[in-house]
C-alpha cells in the first residue's frame, strides 16, 4: 500500500484523515495544515462539487512574488553659493538682480480651454476565453476566462456550446452563462453572484498541462 505524506508537515495521510491534492503537483496534504479549505468546502467536494488547490511549494514556483523595488534616497540639495540669495532667508536682496533682465511672459496656456473630443469612448475592456480539453477534475471540458471566471459544459451540439458557471455547491449556484459558436465567445445576461479569482484560469491552464 502507497504511503502518502502530507506537503506541510511532513506526516503520512491516512485515510480517515481529511486531505487534499494539489492541482499541479498531485501531492496530498492535510486540509488542516494550512490550506485554507473548510470543513463545509470540503464535504462539498466529496458529493461532486468542484474544489481548486494549489499547494504553497507550487504557488512559490509558478507564481513568485516580486521583490519589493528599493528607490535610492534623494540626494541632498547642492550648496548654495556665496553669491547666491539665499532662499530660505525671508529677506529680499535686490542688489542680485540685473536691472537689465526682462520680466518673464505670464503662462497663459492654462487659462485656454483645452480640445476635447465630442464623445469620451470608454475602455475597452475584452475578455478572452480559452478552452481546457481536459481541464476539469472529473477530466472534462472547462472554459476559462481572463476575468477570474471557469465554465463547464450545459448543452453543446455541432454548431454551438452553452457553457455555465463552474461555481455550484449546496448552498451556492451560479447561473452566469457564455455561448461559444466557433471561436466567438458572447456571455449572457446573467450576471456572477460570487467575486472572481484572477488565479483560477492559470491554476487550471497548469493543471490541464500536467494531467
């Protein structure tokens, strides 16, 4: 019989015990060591509902965390010289101005309205969608899209797809929808009753790569 050891601390998982696997490593480790799975999640997962991990060890090699970036401190401010006015002083020195110079020309630019166009066009903001041949955990089809959201497939005949939200459990289901004819994607009028993860869709491009 294989022996399982759990990727956090580093002791067998029994069978009894509660522990999942990582999406791209496929290694076992104990719900309560650190991965942030519920116990209501959990009991999910084992009656069919979906369940996504990724374990510390995999998160620190496919997705490192930048280095904050160190500005060098400003050099301080050159001296000034003897001839100079001194600036901070509150007096006023007139014999340092040349009775030649020429006041400069007032900035007028500011006080002209500036060219705006007619319509302000809003950002375009495109989501893209890719497909999983075997991105889901039962080995499945699974639609990801670059705003945080996964589909699996509802109905799907020779011309056209109708993908749903991959988000379903006893107590929540999403009915956030996208239809797919050919290569063009169009998401319905349901809108997401959950938050997204930005993560998701990379979590399961590596785990399709994997399996």
């Amino acid at each position: 019989m294989e022996v399982y050891m759990c990727i956090s601390c580093d002791r067998e998982v029994r069978p009894r015990q509660h522990a999942v696997s990582c999406d791209v490593c496929e290694r076992w480790q104990h719900r309560l060591c650190g991965t942030g799975i519920t116990f209501q999640a959990y009991k999910d997962a084992r009656h069919g509902n979906d369940l996504q991990f990724i374990c510390t060890p995999c998160e620190q090699i496919n997705w490192p965390v930048p280095e904050p970036i160190v500005e060098p401190a400003p050099e301080p401010d050159a001296e000034l010289q003897p001839d100079q006015p001194n600036a901070l002083d509150g007096t006023f020195d007139i014999g340092h101005r040349n009775a030649d110079d020429q006041p400069e020309p007032m900035d007028t630019s500011l006080n002209v309205d500036p060219d705006l166009p007619d319509e302000i066009l809003e950002d375009d903001h495109v989501i893209h969608y890719k497909v999983l041949e075997k991105g889901s955990k039962r080995g499945g089809r699974l639609l990801v899209a670059s705003n945080g959201y996964t589909f699996g497939v509802k109905n799907a005949n020779q011309k056209s797809t109708l993908w749903t939200c991959s988000v379903r459990s006893a107590e929540l289901r999403c009915h956030a929808t996208v239809s797919q004819v050919g290569d063009h994607f169009r998401p319905g009028i349901q809108n997401h009753i959950h938050p997204s993860d930005l993560k998701l869709p990379i979590y399961k491009e590596m785990a399709a790569k994997v399996s």
